[in-house]
C-alpha cells in the first residue's frame, strides 16, 4: 500500500490463554497454554500459527 493510502487493517492477530492449576509435591503450579494466529483479512488465509506453553511456580 502507498503511504498514506492506508485505510484498514491487512491482518487480524486471534487467539486464547488457557491455564491449569496442579500441585508438584508440595508446590502450586500453573501452566499456562497461549495459541495465536495471524489471519490476512484480503485472503482470509492463516499467514501465522504460534503457541507456546508457560509453567509458573506459585509462592505460599
């Protein structure tokens, strides 16, 4: 697109967080699953797909 020309977005970032609470011993755990994608709004073609997983250890 030209400079200027712009007049809507060109991709759409979706996706969702997701997060289980469990117990290692005598630790709280969380983990946590984010999934993305990266869709072109001209094609309606995912251009990108992402995901990647969290663990957090929980302080008592």
């Amino acid at each position: 697109k030209e400079f200027m020309q712009e007049v809507g977005a060109d991709y759409m970032l979706t996706g969702a967080v997701n997060s289980i609470r469990d117990r290692e011993g005598k630790k709280q755990v969380i983990f946590y699953q984010i999934n993305l994608e990266l869709i072109d709004l001209e094609t309606n073609m995912k251009t990108w797909i992402g995901d990647t997983k969290i663990k957090k250890y929980i302080k008592n």
